[in-house]
C-alpha cells in the first residue's frame, strides 16, 4: 500500500491509549478505537466500539448525592482475537517477550495495519500481521485480517474470536464513581457454520444492537457458549515460513437503524451476505478514494500530514452516511469516551468546512438542533423566558446533559458544575445556520427549518435582555462565557456573569439576521412562522431596539470580557509557571491550593477573541458600531495582546482561535499557534486528554484555518470574498469546494498568485470579490489573479 501513513513502532504501554485514538476507524455510523485484539480492557489498554446517537442514561451515588449522566455507549467489542501455541499462555505484548512493534495507519484507502513479532522460546518467532477496517462502502460492516507466520519450528496454534458483551463505560479514569454498566439481555448463538452473534439492549435507552461475526480460516472453525460472549476456535498448523491467514467480518445493527425489523436479524442477513476480505478491502478503498476528491486539502510538508490526518478523523466521525442519521457533532468524536460523548458548541468550528465539501451532511447535523427545538423551547420556559435555550451538552433527546458536579483530579474534589450557564450555544447554532445558507444557497432549509430556529433563540435573546435605567444600555446578566474559567464573581453566593461581550454581541448579531431574514422572507412563509411561533406584533420592534443597545464592557481602552472583569487581581503568571510549567489547567491549580481562577484576569481560552474567529473585521466594526461603539484596528490590537496574555490555553480550541487572529493580526507569532493547533491531538498537549477521544472541533477548525482563515474566504449575498493573508510557513496551498451547486470549483493560492477554476458544465459562474477587483468565472474558466502586496 502506498500513500500518506501514520506510524507508530515500538510498543510502549503508556502510550497506548494515545494510539488507540489517532488510530480508531470509522465510517461516520459507527467507529472502533485502534486497540489490539489480542489485549483485553485494562488500565493500559482501553477498546471501545461507538455507534453514533446511541446513548443510555443511568442515575449513580456521587459526593452524596444521586447523580444522572447519559453517556454514547460502549457496544460490545467485535475485535477480540487472541492466540497461543496450544496449551500455552494467551500472548499479548504486555505478557510475553516482542521483538518488533509497529502500528501503521493507511490514511487513503482507510485501514488499520499492524506488525508484531513475539518470541517463542529461544529458536522461534511469531509474527502477526493485521489488516482493519470499518467500512466506508457498507457502514454496517468491519473486517479484520490476522496473517499468522512462524520462523524456526513447525507450531500448533490455537486462536479465538468473540464478539463481547462483558464491556461497561470505564475508558475515563475520573468517570468511574459513576454506573457505567449500559447494556442488558445479553444473548448469544449462532446462526450457521463459522457464524455467530450477539443481541443486547441498553437499559434505560432500550436501544437495541445487533451483532454478527463470520470466520474463515484454512481449518474447521469450533464455536462454545460463554457468559456474554460468542465465541469462535481455530487450531492452524504453521510449519516455518508459511503464512496462514484468518479473517473475521463483523456487522453491527441498531434499533435506530430504518428499513430493517431486527437489528440481530439484519446483521446475521448482512455478514451472510458480505464478500471476502479482499473485496471488502478494495470497494472500501474506493469509497474513501471518492470521499478524499470531495474533501482534501493540498497542503505539502509536515503541516499537510497532520491536515490529512485531520481530515481522515473528521471524516470517520461525520461521513456521507451522518447525512442519514439523527446525531449531532459530538466534541470527542466517535473515538473515546470524554465528556460522554455529548453535543457541544464545536460545530461551529466543524460545519464551516462540510458546508463547502459535503452540504448534506452539515444540513442533517443542523437537523439534529432543529428536531430539539422543542426541548430548547421547553428550557427557556422552566426559566421563565420565551424562544429557545439550546443546552451546552446535548444527547439523545435535547435536555440539558452538562453535569452537576465535575471532579478536579488534583485535588480529589467533586465540584460543581455551571458551564450549563453557557447560553451562548443558541447563538453558535443561529451561526451555523446562516453559514450553511450562504455556501449552499439552500433557501428552502433556511426558509423552513432554519427560520424556525432563528426566530426562538432571537426570541430568547431578546426576553433575555433586561434594561439598566443607569446604564441606559440593554443588559444580559448570570451567564458564562466561553471562557469557562469564569463562572461567577468572587465571593458571589450565585453563580454567572453580567455582560459578557462574546454572548452579547453574538446575540444582537442574532437579533439583526433574524431581523433581516424575516424581512425577506415570501409574506405567506412570514405570516405561517409568525403564526406557528405565536409572535405578538411588537416583538420585532423591540429585537431590533435591543440588538441597538446592549452593553459592552470596556475597560483600560480594551473590551472587557464580562462587566467587572477590569477589577480582578493580575495573577503572577511568571511564579505559576515556574513552580507547575504546564498552567494549561490553571483553574484545577487554582482550586488544589484553595484558591479561584474567579478572582483573576485569567482565561482558558479565547472569549472577546472569539468574536474575531466568527466576523471579519469589517463585519466585527459594524457590529459594534450597531451596538454605539467604535472598534478602531487600535483597539482590538489592544484588545488581542491584552487577552494574549492572560490566557492559560486549557482547550485545544484555543491555539486554534489565537492562531487564525493572529494570521491577519500579528503575522510572526501567528505560527507558534498555529502548530499548537496542529499537534493538538498527535502530542496530546493537554496532557492525557487525546486518549479519551480526539478533539473534533479543533482538528476540523486546522482545515478551516487554511480553507478560510488564510485565505480569507466567505460567502456572502451569492459571492465568493477572498482576503488572502501570506503566512509563510503556509505560502501554498488548495482545495476544491463544492458551492451554490457547482462542484469541484478548485482554489490554490502559491507565490502571492491565485488560481480560481470552475469545471464544465457547472451549474453558473462563481462571482468572485477581492479586495482590488471583482471577477467572474464562468464554467470551464480558470481565473489566475496577481495578488496585491
């Protein structure tokens, strides 16, 4: 196989859990961690298989109080294969001697490889060689290929296979008080000769999973009856030199899934009917060969692998397939177990780039908000507001999922937990779906579902609003910001913030687009929603006066990231380095030596900055301007070095926002943040985090950094604006989008010269505005324009 790889060789337990991440495969329906069959769930090893959407709540004891929490399940393990010379020790590399080691991630054609040589006694050796994959053409199945071969003497080799429902939730050390124990009514058989299965169902969810697995080798393959596991035996004779090859195909089936009766019939019915390993291989290889045309970035160097790899996990966790699913975009992806596997706001760093390469995709996710509107309705009513309140974790159904306690593992305390204060969230999903009309054109979901939810969280903003007689100013208080850090003032018996800038802006930003899409829309459309919502007459009138006149923060010629943040203490950064060297957690720091990161000038990451990640700084100026204050370039460059240094960059998004500023703000620091952005995950900077599930939102926010951050890029009133900024480390690069219907319209951009091509026939030329020019290319036509300096 030839292509881009990922490599790991040696084996060294510590950082197994790593690997097992950045190794996992997916298809967008579901995806297995990369761990080795032959090891079992341990502190070292950690296998996990995830089908997207399917939760399961469970109330545990915690601290002294009960505790719900509803957690993306761990289903029963479909790898096991473990091997010994008959009569001996099960091998595994943490029990027997090995003599070579190496882990090798295909990225092109989507499989998992892996090498490892086990000693025999003194004159022999194994080597087990595998193939895996979850597969990308029929996202029910996987295949996994061992290749068995001997040097030295003739070995009688015993293997076993199972599919094993003895799994629980337990990846997450600091979950643990808590019940994981999520499936019930395990059962096994099987169905004919070298197959068998498994059925169970979670226990309060009632989500039923089906599984299959077929086995083939060159000898008869024996099954036996365990507790919760079906299990298959091979015994292969290996004389020296000889490889001897056993494969084992698995489906997987859910009661979520449409067009079938039972999930455990489906999946006997499918791995029945599935090819071999080698057709399997190659009908998947070429699903990805399709998928990477529509999605890749052309980046060369180092950066352009970690971008592939990026991509490569994006794409496992949100395939084509989602298109057909009622999911969200879960912040861990499908590879792990952290923050349970629950909605967050990361989509708004993940739906900027599925807008412009797979549109059906970032509709069905922004469906999954609008199917639980009623939820969020729901919400903002128990507070006594109209509109929408969308949650900070979301799962299966839209209530609040974000915990009441969280755990500090420096300090052993169970704390508690006011991040649901983020209201925020309603605004990113008003973001998304204004980004995704402008790059599709799709009016009918931005006329239909899209104005829905428009309407109810501009509403809520708006009931949100109280005003300040003092201030003369509208004002949304008792919030948090995307901080985190910040979740009251010091001293304060109640938790939340008053004014923080990024909530309200983004609200009256709201507020002006909900404005001017009600504005547009036909009147039979506007008086239908207007109905339905049961909007009263003098709402609109009271939106727009509100998105005039909410208040902004400012202190010492800065934006202030809430009201009163400009009188917190300035913390000794300097000392905190020196005595801990990694602060990226400063709050878990803080609260060990019974102090509060509420009492500082102190962030995790960006808060005020992240209004510069959303707008362009023409849109950010009119922003404020709307809101009655002047934002020069002098202010906000005060207000980027202000937060720059005072922030501990606890969040792997947070190098991502300070680094896509920075390209068009202070281009020689841009790159340090850039790279933290990129090795993120690889060199797991948070410090143990990555091996509990990758972070979505900032692998797919690094392709958004060169689709849109570098180059400037935005849709807007039917045209392509492109604002090229030179970062040298980054000086070529290119990609195609698929935009208003035209697919594979291809940019790249080298040597301060900009290529634009649309192919023939497309659907209608692309109106293309650059800072000096506008320029129209029609299908067929390559545009190649001489940058300004």
């Amino acid at each position: 196989m030839t292509g881009p790889t990922w490599e790991y060789d040696g084996y060294r337990p510590e950082e197994e859990s790593l690997r097992e991440s950045l190794c996992t495969l997916g298809n967008g329906y579901f995806a297995t961690r990369g761990a080795l069959p032959e090891c079992t769930a341990d502190e070292v090893h950690h296998p996990g298989t995830y089908a997207a959407g399917c939760y399961n709540r469970l109330t545990s004891e915690v601290a002294g109080r009960r505790v719900e929490n509803e957690d993306m399940v761990n289903l029963p393990n479909w790898l096991p294969l473990r091997f010994r010379p008959a009569g001996g020790d099960w091998l595994t590399p943490d029990t027997a001697p090995v003599t070579e080691h190496h882990q090798m991630l295909h990225l092109d054609p989507g499989l998992l490889e892996r090498r490892t040589r086990y000693a025999l006694g003194a004159d022999a050796t194994l080597l087990v060689r595998q193939q895996r994959l979850v597969d990308l053409a029929d996202p029910h199945l996987a295949a996994l290929r061992t290749e068995f071969t001997v040097q030295g003497h003739t070995v009688d080799l015993e293997a076993e296979a199972a599919l094993d429902g003895n799994v629980t939730n337990s990846q997450v050390a600091r979950y643990r008080d808590l019940d994981g124990r999520h499936l019930t009514q395990v059962r096994t058989g099987t169905a004919a000769p070298g197959t068998v299965w498994l059925r169970c169902r979670t226990r309060t969810s009632d989500i039923g999973f089906g599984l299959a697995g077929r086995l083939t080798a060159d000898a008869p393959v024996t099954h036996a009856d365990e507790a919760h596991r079906a299990v298959q035996h091979v015994r292969l004779l290996l004389p020296p030199g000889r490889t001897v090859t056993v494969d084992k195909t698995v489906a997987l089936h859910t009661s979520h899934d449409p067009a079938i009766g039972d999930p455990l019939r489906a999946a006997v019915d499918r791995v029945r009917a599935a090819p071999g390993f080698d057709e399997l291989r190659e009908v998947h290889a070429a699903a990805w060969e399709q998928l990477w045309r529509r999605t890749a970035l052309e980046v060369p160097g180092e950066a352009g692998s970690i971008l592939r790899l990026h991509l490569f996990h994006v794409l496992q966790t949100l395939s084509p397939h989602t298109a057909d699913l009622d999911v969200g975009v879960p912040a861990r992806g499908l590879h792990g177990e952290a923050y349970r596997g629950h909605v967050f706001w990361d989509e708004l760093f993940v739906l900027p780039y599925l807008n412009l390469h797979l549109p059906e995709v970032s509709r069905a996710l922004l469906r999954y908000r609008h199917r639980r509107l009623g939820a969020a309705c729901q919400a903002a009513r128990d507070l006594g507001r109209r509109g929408a309140l969308y949650p900070w974790q979301s799962g299966s159904d839209g209530r609040e999922e974000t915990q009441q306690l969280h755990l500090n593992p420096r300090s052993g305390r169970w704390l508690p937990d006011h991040s649901r204060l983020q209201h925020h969230v309603g605004s990113a999903v008003a973001y998304n779906v204004w980004q995704y009309w402008e790059a599709s054109g799709d009016v009918d979901f931005l006329h239909g579902e899209g104005a829905e939810m428009l309407l109810h969280i501009a509403r809520f903003w708006a009931d949100s609003a109280r005003w300040d007689d003092h201030l003369g100013r509208y004002r949304i208080r008792g919030v948090v910001g995307p901080d985190e850090y910040h979740d009251a003032y010091p001293d304060a018996l109640r938790p939340g913030l008053d004014d923080n800038a990024y909530t309200n802006v983004t609200a009256a930003w709201v507020l002006g687009r909900t404005l001017e899409l009600l504005r547009a829309l036909p009147e039979p459309r506007r008086r239908e929603l207007t109905e339905e919502a049961g909007l009263e007459e003098d709402e609109p009138a009271r939106w727009e006066e509100v998105s005039h006149a909410l208040h902004i923060p400012f202190h010492d010629g800065v934006v202030s990231q809430f009201e009163g943040y400009g009188d917190l203490a300035e913390l000794d950064w300097a000392g905190y380095r020196r005595q801990y060297e990694d602060i990226r957690r400063l709050d878990r720091i803080l609260e060990a030596e019974g102090d509060t990161v509420n009492r500082y000038k102190a962030s995790k990451q960006a808060d005020v900055l992240m209004l510069g990640y959303l707008f362009s700084p023409p849109e950010l100026r009119n922003l404020f301007t709307q809101l009655g204050h002047r934002l020069d370039e002098r202010t906000w460059t005060a207000t980027v070095d202000h937060y720059l240094h005072r922030t501990s960059h606890g969040s792997t998004l947070s190098g991502l926002v300070h680094g896509w500023i920075l390209t068009r703000a202070r281009r020689a620091d841009a790159w340090v943040f850039v790279q933290e952005a990129l090795r993120g995950d690889i060199a797991d900077l948070q410090g143990g985090t990555t091996g509990e599930g990758i972070h979505l939102g900032a692998m797919a926010g690094t392709l958004d950094l060169v689709q849109r951050g570098l180059t400037g890029l935005a849709t807007r009133g039917g045209a392509l604006y492109l604002d090229p900024v030179p970062l040298p480390e980054l000086s070529s690069y290119g990609f195609s989008l698929r935009y208003h219907g035209n697919w594979g319209v291809h940019l790249r951009l080298r040597s301060g010269l900009l290529e634009i091509a649309v192919p023939a026939p497309g659907r209608a030329p692309v109106d293309v505005r650059l800072r000096d020019r506008d320029v129209l290319v029609r299908p067929g036509e390559t545009a190649r324009l001489v940058l300004p300096e």
